[in-house]
C-alpha cells in the first residue's frame, strides 16, 4: 500500500477527507475527495492543522505536500521505517 504524501509502502493506510466532514456532514454537502495516507502522515495533519485551515487553504494533495511545516515533516518520514509506528511531534 503506497501513502500518496510520503511516498512510502507501508502495511495499513487510512482515508483523510481533503475537506473535512465537519464542513460538510452538518450542511449536507457532499464529503468530497478523500485520500489514502499512512497514519503517520494523518496524525501529522491533524497535528498541524486545524479543519478550518485544512478545508481552505490546504484541500489538495499539492497544497499539503508544499506547505512549509508538512514538508519538512514527509522529507523526514521518508527515511523512516515504514514498518514502525512513527511519533509525531507538534
């Protein structure tokens, strides 16, 4: 299985909501596009980002692989054993 941030093949990933449900479960709006990333690089979101931010400013693939703060975070995971669970850090 292949996280579309980092790149790596790990055993399990998880599903993101590129604009999370909170924005749009309450007003009945469709869920939008989803992901699929290790859950590395899903705490490492959510860690980071609050679902304001992540639903206008960084709902892409692109936007949260060039923001500043979560490339520097996959430049690192990158070189870490997909095996192993991974700490995030704020």
């Amino acid at each position: 299985m292949h996280c579309q941030l980092c790149d790596r093949d790990v055993p399990a990933l998880t599903e993101h909501h590129l604009v999370p449900r909170q924005h749009t479960k309450r007003k009945k709006l469709d869920p939008g596009e989803t992901i699929e990333i290790c859950p590395a690089c899903h705490r490492q979101i959510h860690t980071l980002f609050d679902n304001r931010q992540l639903a206008q400013e960084l709902n892409t693939v692109e936007r949260l692989k060039y923001d500043p703060a979560m490339a520097k975070f996959l430049a690192w995971v990158r070189k870490q054993n997909p095996d192993r669970k991974v700490r995030v850090k704020q």
